[in-house]
C-alpha cells in the first residue's frame, strides 16, 4: 500500500478495502473484531463482515440473537470495529452505533440473501455461552435451516468516526475521520 499524502484519497481507499472485505472471503478484512461494552468490560470477537454500503457508512454481520453481543448492544450501542491487514501493516478502527435487526425487513432480506450453510448455525436449541459436559456444536443433525430464523439477528453499524494506522517503511503515519451532521471532518494525527 502505497503512503497517502491526501486525506480523501485515503478515505476512498478505506472504504475500498472495507467494502472488499465484505465480498472476499480471503481478504484480511473479511474477519475483523467487533467489539462492545459489557458491564464496563470490552468484548472482543471475531466476526465476518457481510455486507458494507458505502452511502449510508453501514457495516452488517449477522449473529444469533441469544449471544451476548445482543444485550450488550441493547445496554451500550457504541461499538468497534477492528481489522488488520498484515501485508500493509495497516490498522483500521471504526466506530459508531449499533442497531439490531430480529424479525423486521432488514432480517428478512439479510436472511433471505444469505447462503444456508451460512445460516446453520442459527439451528442450535442451546443457546451461544451455555455450558456443556463436553465439547460440542450444539448443532442439531435433524433440524432445517428455516427453523434457525427464531435465532437469527442482523447487526448493523453506522459508522461515524474512522481511525487509521500505517505502519510505513518510509514512516508511520495516522490519520482520524469524524461524521458530525455539517459533514465530515478528517486531520493527520501523530501514531
């Protein structure tokens, strides 16, 4: 990746490798760490990135709604977003606010869209974080993809601030983007 001198052209690029994080699965930013609050603890996963829309600065993963991410957006809805691309040494940090999707249209259609094997997950009785005698899936064998729809949740962030990090041969460099209603406001800051 070359080394930005413009602050729009940077912002485009961003974009760029968000958005193709969310169509290639072998992008590193395909699998990025989400993050929430909960009980004034930060909690880190890694998700997969399923759809961007560069308009509306919304980025989409689905999840099953008795995981703990769920109540954690219900109690705190700022949340972060974090990739890593290890062959640019570049770090990306977005934040902005969580919205929860259940049984609404967005669902629908993100449930509708997705691949089944995608969705197999969303089969499990026992919910996400529920203690087991042993190591298991909690996946049922006999049970149809449709019936996992009860579990399904689509999240989606707006994004409102963008952090940037590159680790440049020729020198690091940083730079910080800011959504307000007047527009955005972006600067080079020190790494």
């Amino acid at each position: 990746m070359k080394r930005y001198q413009d602050l729009d052209e940077l912002l485009n690029q961003i974009w760029a490798m968000v958005e193709q994080g969310s169509q290639d699965p072998d992008h590193p930013f395909h699998a990025p760490t989400f993050g929430t609050v909960s009980a004034h603890t930060p909690n880190l996963r890694t998700v997969i990135l399923r759809e961007v829309d560069l308009q509306q600065r919304l980025l989409l993963f689905h999840s099953d709604r008795r995981a703990q991410k769920i109540s954690d957006i219900q109690s705190h809805s700022r949340v972060t977003w974090h990739f890593w691309d290890s062959n640019y040494n570049a770090q990306l940090r977005l934040m902005g606010k969580a919205e929860l999707h259940f049984d609404d249209a967005i669902a629908d259609a993100v449930w509708q869209r997705s691949y089944p094997n995608s969705l197999k997950v969303y089969l499990k009785p026992i919910a996400p974080h529920t203690e087991v005698e042993q190591p298991q899936s909690g996946l049922s064998d006999k049970a149809q993809v449709e019936e996992g729809r009860k579990h399904f949740a689509v999240i989606q962030t707006r994004i409102d601030e963008i952090d940037f990090l590159h680790l440049h041969k020729d020198g690091h460099y940083r730079a910080h983007f800011q959504w307000q209603e007047t527009g955005v406001s972006s600067a080079w800051i020190i790494p």
